[in-house]
C-alpha cells in the first residue's frame, strides 16, 4: 500500500507546484512508483512544471464523475519511469469534485503506487479540504516572509483538526545573505513560530524558474544547491536520515575550486 | 464573548470545531481552563473565566476571557483579559510579546519601533488606569492585592 502525501501552504506561490513536482521526480528517480495528483482544479500548473501539458486526455474530474477509469486519465512522465501525473481540470473549478470522492481517488492511487503526491491549491476553502481529504501525510511549504509564515500556521491547525498530525515543514527560497544581514527571517526563527520538523530548506535559485519554464525537474540537476535540497528532501522522505545541508557554502567559489582540484 | 453565566463547556469555548482535535481534552474546573497546546494563527478560545495555556499563542490567534490569561509560553497573539469590564484581570506570559492586549475596556499594543525582548516573565495590568506591563516575580505582590 502506497502513503498520500498533501503539500500545502495557505498562502500563494511559495512554492507548492515546484516542491510536488520535484519530490515526485526525486522518488521516481530513486525507483519509487510515484502518482502525482494536481489538486488545484481550475489553475492546472503541474503538468506545465513537468512539461506534459500537450498529453492531457482526461483529468482528475472525467475520473471522480466516471467519464473515464483512472489508468486513462494518468498521464506517463517522458523521462522517468515511475512517475505519473493526473492532471486537474482547468474547465471546472474547486466545487467540481468532494472530499469524500478524493477520498476513493486516493484509495484506488494507493493500490497502485508507492507514493501518491497532492498538490493543494493556495488557501482554506473546499479545494484545501478536497486535497488533504484523501492524505495521511503532509508536508508545508513556506518562504521565509512573515505572511507565508502566518499562513503555515494556519494551515498546521487546520492540517490537525483534519487529523493530519505532525506536518513537516519546507522552507523555500531562502537566502541566506538577507538572513546574515537580518533582513530575512532564519530558519530558527521559522521554526520557533511553527514548532514542526523541518524537511527540508530550498534556497532561492534562477535554475528553478529556468528548469520548471522547460518542464524540468531541478532535483535531476546533479550541480545544483536547490537540486541537491530537493534531493535530500526525498532521501528524507523515503526515511534515510540526511544531515540538513550547510547553506553556509552558498558563495562558494573557493569551495568550488577545492572539490575541482580534489581538496575537501 | 457575552457575558452570561452559562454551561462552561457547552457554549463559551468557540473554536474547538476547527481548533482543537479530538482527544486532547482540556481540564476544566469551576472557572478556570487549562488548555494543553500552541493556538496557532486562526485559532481561538473565548471563556467565561481564567485561561491558562500551556503552549505559545501565536500571531493570528486570539483568547478572550472574562478573567486572567496566563500563557506559559510565548504571547504573540492577541488577548483580552477581563472581557466583561473586570479591570482587575491580569494577563501573565512567559513571554509578552502581544499582536494587541486588551484588559477590560483598553486597548494597547507594543510600541511601532522594534519590540525588545525583555528575555523574562511579564505581568499586564491596569494600573491608575493605563495598562502597565512589568516584569514578573514569583514572591512579589499578588495579583489582587494590587488596586
Ligand atoms: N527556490 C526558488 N527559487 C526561485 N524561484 C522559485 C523557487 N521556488 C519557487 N519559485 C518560483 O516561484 C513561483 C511560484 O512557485 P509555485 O508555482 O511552485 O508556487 P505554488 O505554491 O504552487 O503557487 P500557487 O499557490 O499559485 O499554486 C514559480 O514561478 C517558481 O518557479
Ligand atoms: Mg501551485
């Protein structure tokens, strides 16, 4: 039996979209079965992010109203084996589908897969109780911006009167000279507020705005910090335990050099 | 909050529906409820007596007694003290570092420049009619006793 997995966030454009793809590609990569479920009915982006938009037949609500099976509307990634998409409708909206037929969806997924994936859409309405109706998991994506913050914690509650326990946490697009200079909240000032496990920090990196304009995933980018962030976070989710990695090698180009050269 | 004698359980406490999970029960006495979490933003408690919370009340999150708050945390949110006009009502942190206080019929909120921390318990009171803030001794005046 697979486990479902909601990421969620309250607020808008922190970073959920980037953070299901990249953690679904992480776990195919690593032989995981992965279903990734864009829950976000009506503002389809995840399978812009993965570059299957043009493969889309069916979608989450022909499933749920029983236009088509399952195994037609899920849609095969182009570069990773295990991975799969069920797209969301961008015709209909959040009202299209209830909790308790996400509930069935994600019964069925987890016969199937090892991990099933949801992106939640961006607030705390029906399409946030659609997402997590099905999840045993839940992973929260901030930024380190007070509203973000806010927002998370909002969502924790709510994640917790849904029956959704112990959410882990995401900090995204971190940088860490604002946060030297005190000019970004850190990640121990996160953490005081929110009192959850960390998962993992992803620091802010032009290749995700570039990898996910081209349908890539940034986690295959083997040079990458934001890469190697993504990766960790899936090692972490399949259970190994990864030493948070130390941000504090950001401008390293003397680092760089070092590692060329053979020095640790 | 209204401030009618009525059923402690039933009634008073709002919040719980989205609030607080199944399970967690708080123990109540006669005035007094004891709540065992964090409030996280969103979330609220409204009673007709004291409010002790063993956790932090984060920013967003509100509690509304008709008597004394103490928060064995850290205050972030919002609080109203003395909800019914009992200027007498105190609020007590382990941190004060409140969104807006409120005790009775005032109102105030840390000032606009950076809120320092003091790094030590704090007590809110109404003092000659201002709401004071002063650090908090175990051993010292009573609450009570002071007015
Ligand atoms: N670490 C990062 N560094 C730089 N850009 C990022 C980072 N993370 C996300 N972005 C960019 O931020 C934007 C929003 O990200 P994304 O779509 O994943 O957010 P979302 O939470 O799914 O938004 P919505 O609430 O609208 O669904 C995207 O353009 C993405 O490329
Ligand atoms: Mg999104």
């Amino acid at each position: 039996m697979g486990e479902v997995i909601v990421v969620t966030s309250g607020k808008g454009g922190v970073g959920k979209t980037t953070t299901t793809a990249n953690i679904g590609a992480g776990l195919a990569s690593m032989g995981c079965k992965v279903a990734l479920v864009d829950a976000d009915i009506g503002l389809r982006n995840l399978d812009v992010v993965l570059g299957l938009e043009n493969r889309i037949v069916y979608d989450i609500v022909d499933v749920t109203s029983g236009n088509c099976r399952l195994r037609q509307a899920l849609i095969k990634d182009k570069r990773l084996e295990g991975l799969h998409l069920l797209p969301a409708a961008q015709t209909k909206d959040k009202t299209a589908v209830s909790p308790e037929q996400m509930r069935e969806l994600c019964g069925e997924l987890k016969k199937e897969f090892d991990y099933i994936i949801i992106d939640c859409p961006a607030g705390i309405e029906q399409g946030f109780r659609n997402a997590v109706a099905g999840a045993e998991k839940a992973v929260v994506v901030t930024t380190p911006e007070v509203s973000a913050v806010r927002d998370a914690d909002r969502i924790i509650g709510l994640l917790e009167a849904a029956g959704l326990y112990e959410p882990k946490l995401v900090i995204n697009r971190i940088r860490l000279k604002m946060v030297r200079q005190g000019d970004m909240m850190s990640i121990e000032d996160i953490i005081d507020i929110l009192a959850i496990d960390l998962l993992g920090v992803i620091p802010e990196d032009e290749l995700i705005v570039i990898t996910t304009n081209r349908g890539e995933a940034v986690v295959l980018d083997q040079n990458s910090r934001s890469g190697q962030a993504y990766r960790n976070i899936t090692r972490r989710i399949l259970g190994e335990e990864v030493p948070m990695v130390n941000l504090e090698e950001e401008d390293g180009f003397l680092k760089k050099l070092r590692k060329i050269i053979g020095l640790k | 909050m209204t401030c009618s004698k009525r059923d402690v359980r039933g009634e008073v406490i709002s919040g719980f529906a989205e609030g607080i999970p199944a399970g967690q029960e708080d123990l109540v006495d006669d005035n007094t409820i004891l709540v065992q979490r964090t409030l996280r933003s969103g979330q609220s408690i409204h009673y007709d007596g004291n409010v002790v919370i063993l956790g932090d009340l984060n920013p967003g999150s509100e509690v509304v007694a008709k008597g004394n708050v103490i928060i064995m945390g850290v205050l972030r949110g919002v609080v109203h003290a003395g909800a019914c006009g009992d200027e007498n009502a105190v609020v007590m942190a382990f941190r004060l570092q409140p969104t807006q206080l409120r005790i009775a019929n005032h109102i105030t909120r840390p000032p606009d420049d950076e809120p320092e921390d003091t790094g030590q318990p704090e007590m809110a009171r109404i003092k000659d009619g201002v709401v004071t803030i002063e650090a908090f001794q175990t051993g010292g005046e009573r609450q009570g006793k002071a007015n």
